[in-house]
C-alpha cells in the first residue's frame, strides 16, 4: 500500500496548465480591481466624504494619505503570508491573502462617512485600508509563484507574466465601474452611495476566486521542499541574514515599476481633474483606453524576457522610462487632450513592458524554500518606495516646480532601477525550481 501511494503523489499534485494560468489571473485581477477603485476613490470620492472639515487641496493630501497606508502594511503582509506560504503552501496561503483582501474591501463599501460618524470614519477607513494592503502583500507573489513553479523550462517568464495582466484587467474593470456609475445616476446619487457598489460587489468576484483557487494542488517546485523536509523556520530571518544582497537589489529594481505607473494613474488623474480641467468621466475615458497598451505590452516584455533575458529587457526598459519622464511636462501639461491621450498611452506601455517580466526575475532570485517571502518583501518593499506616497511627492513637486519636476522624478527612479538591474545575476538558462 505505501509503495501505491508514493506512486499516485505526483498525479495528485499536478495542476491543469490553464487552471493554473486563470487561478494566477483572476486572483490578482481581483485584488489589483479592489486596489484600483481604492485609488480611483481616493482622488474622486474620499476627499469629500471622509475629510469634509479640510479644504480642498488638505482633503485630498489626506485620503492620499490613507491610500499609501496600504503599501506600508504590504510588506508586513508579505512577511505575515511568505511566513505560511513558505511553511505550509502556496495554495492555502493564496486563499487566505484573497479572502483578507476581498473583506477589507467589502467592509469600505458599508463604511459609515464622516457626516455620520464623525472623525471615526477616516480611522474605519485607514483600517480597511490596512487589511488591503496586508492581503495584497501576500497575494501577487503567490500568484506568481503558482505560474513560475508550474512552468515548463523554457516558459518560466511567459507563464509569470499572466499573473501581471490581471493588473491592466482589474483597472479595467474599476475605472469602467466607475464611468458606468457616472453614466447612469446623478452626481448626488453617486456621492450618497453609488460609490459603494463597486466596493461591494468585489465579493462576488472573491467568491469566484476562491472557487478556482482550492481546486488546486500545491506546486511542484514546493512540493519537492515538502518531500525533502527542508521547509524554512524562519523565512524571514533566511532571507535578511542570508539573502540580503538580493532583497535589497531587487526592491531598488522593482521601484520603477511603482512610479511610473502610479504617476501615470493617480497623479494624473488627480492633477488631470483638479488643475488641468478635464471632467472626471473624460478622463477616466482616456485611462481607460490608454490600459490597453499596458495590457498589450506585457505579453511583448515576456517574450522579449525569454529571447533575450529577464536582465537585458529590463535594463532597455529603465532606459525608455527615464526618457519619457523628460516628455512628461511637455504632454500631460500641454492642454492638448491628444497629446495627453499620448501620455497616457506612452507611460502605460511602458508600465507594461516594466511590469511584464518583474514577478519572474523577483521570483528566480530566491530559491524555493524562501521564494514566497523573498519575492513578496521585494515586491511590496519597492511599493513602499516607489508606490506610497509618488501620488503625495508628485502633487508636492508640480505645486511647487511644475510638471517638469515630476518627470525628473521619475526618470531619477528609472534611473535607479536601472543600476540594480545591472547588478543582478541573469536567471533565464538557471533551473531555478530545483534550487532548494
């Protein structure tokens, strides 16, 4: 008997190719979806609702504020959640990140505001909004990990970039539910508790996640952890004291990513709508057509990642980055809705070919047995750099210096990125899933 279920054990454990892709797909459409109309609501909606005793420009500072409370709390997550996913799994792990992520987000669409509550509200919704950020830190690396571990050789980063388009689909459907809500009710509706709905009905989108999720078996790479016993204690501790080098190269690479989209997004929907006069449903409109090229180009990235390596690609990438911020003055402050159209398109292609290969090579630096963590603390380390408060400092520098401050902003970030990227080793020929 115990030699018939050693045979039967890889049967088990092996996982349907295109479950495994749309398990890694609709988990972080989902929590990228509850993370975007967070940020869409924090530049339209929050202000108003939550900070009504401040003015205008203060109020908006503030509910950036709470959004950046997220990607300090990430890392914490990704501890928290590379801690399990290291010690008990990837799937278990991945169900629990979502269904932190998708009550958190729940819970902000049934909040009480500030008319009602007083300055109670602002602190519920800080609260939720660390619950997000916690389940977000854990969730987008175990995406990631659950295609690269199952990958064929060869495929790793191709499979590693589905993951990453569920980024472009959830921002697609956050900004469309929110132009679909700005279509068919008035403003006072909206305002009153059209806002809620998007928050809300992200449970049935949970729900559909989980479905999919714990269908799944655990993923070959860990597995042979398991087999061998030589699960980590302490991840964390394995990976400040052992990997150092490479938590810290990585991150600093990963910052690019951040800025250039978040500047791309929020700041220039905050700046689009406030300063530059454009209605909110316009210019939502135009980041809404504009994703298509970040969801276009990050299929293009990994297939540029296996033909000529998850080094060479994003070195050229940084490179593009940073000469498009020297464009970011000259078109979004030009008036010209093409022109700002163009940016829009130009920064998230960028964006795409930034954010396309990243899972893969945060993913190859580590070996299997802190994979989880290392990847996450990267990942979510580099938000907190590159991510938390861009939309604060980019809104600061522009009051301050102008749109041509921002852009250098971010050509510096690119720029930084770019010297990690140099120094990190190429893992494109490494069999990186038999690295215990």
């Amino acid at each position: 008997m115990s030699s018939n279920s050693t045979t039967v054990t890889p049967e088990v454990a092996s996982n349907s190719k295109v479950r495994v892709l749309f398990a890694s797909l609709v988990g972080t459409t989902i929590e990228f979806f509850d993370f975007y109309i967070y940020a869409t609501a924090a530049v339209l909606i929050f202000p108003h609702l939550f900070f009504p005793e401040s003015s205008d420009s203060a109020a908006v500072l503030k509910s950036l504020a709470t959004f950046a409370i997220a990607f300090i709390a990430r890392p914490i997550g990704a501890a928290i959640f590379g801690h399990l996913g290291d010690r008990i799994g990837r799937k278990a792990t991945l169900v629990a990140a979502l269904l932190t992520m998708g009550i958190s987000t729940v819970c902000i669409g049934l909040l009480p505001t500030y008319a009602q509550i007083g300055v109670v509200a602002p602190l519920l919704l800080a609260l939720c909004r660390l619950g997000q950020g916690l389940g977000l830190g854990g969730e987008w690396s175990g995406a990631v990990l659950l295609a690269t571990e199952n990958a064929p050789e060869g495929k790793r980063a191709w499979y590693g970039m589905f993951p990453q388009l569920g980024a472009p689909i959830g921002f697609i459907l956050a900004t469309g539910s929110f132009l679909l809500l700005n279509a068919f009710m008035t403003e006072q509706d909206f305002m009153a508790w059209g806002w809620r709905i998007p928050f809300i009905s992200s449970a049935i989108l949970v729900l559909v996640g989980l479905y999919i999720r714990l269908k799944l078996h655990e993923t070959p790479a860990f597995q042979k952890v398991l087999d061998k016993q030589k699960e980590v204690n302490i991840p964390v501790k394995v990976v400040f004291t052992k990997h150092l080098p490479m938590l810290i190269l990585g991150t600093i690479a990963a910052i690019c990513t951040f800025v250039v989209f978040y500047l791309t997004t929020v700041f220039a929907l905050n700046w689009g709508t406030t300063k530059l006069g454009y209605e909110r449903g316009a210019f939502l409109e135009l980041q809404l057509i504009a994703t298509l090229c970040f969801a276009a180009f990050i299929p293009v990235s990994a297939i540029l990642a296996e033909k000529f390596g998850r080094k060479t690609t994003s070195i050229a990438v940084c490179v593009l980055s940073a000469l498009f911020g020297l464009c970011f003055a000259p078109l979004l402050g030009s008036g010209n809705p093409v022109l700002v159209f163009l940016f829009l398109c130009l920064g998230l292609s960028i964006m795409g070919l930034t954010y396309g290969p990243i899972g893969t090579v945060l993913s190859e630096i580590f070996p299997t047995s802190v994979r989880y963590t290392g990847s996450a603390l990267t990942f979510n380390l580099a938000g907190i750099f590159g991510a938390s408060f861009a939309p604060y400092i980019a809104t600061k520098l522009a009051e301050s210096y102008g749109l041509g401050a921002v852009g250098l902003y971010l050509s510096l970030a690119s720029i930084l990125s770019l010297i990690a990227f140099l120094l990190i080793r190429e893992t494109k020929h490494e069999d990186v899933n038999n690295q215990i």
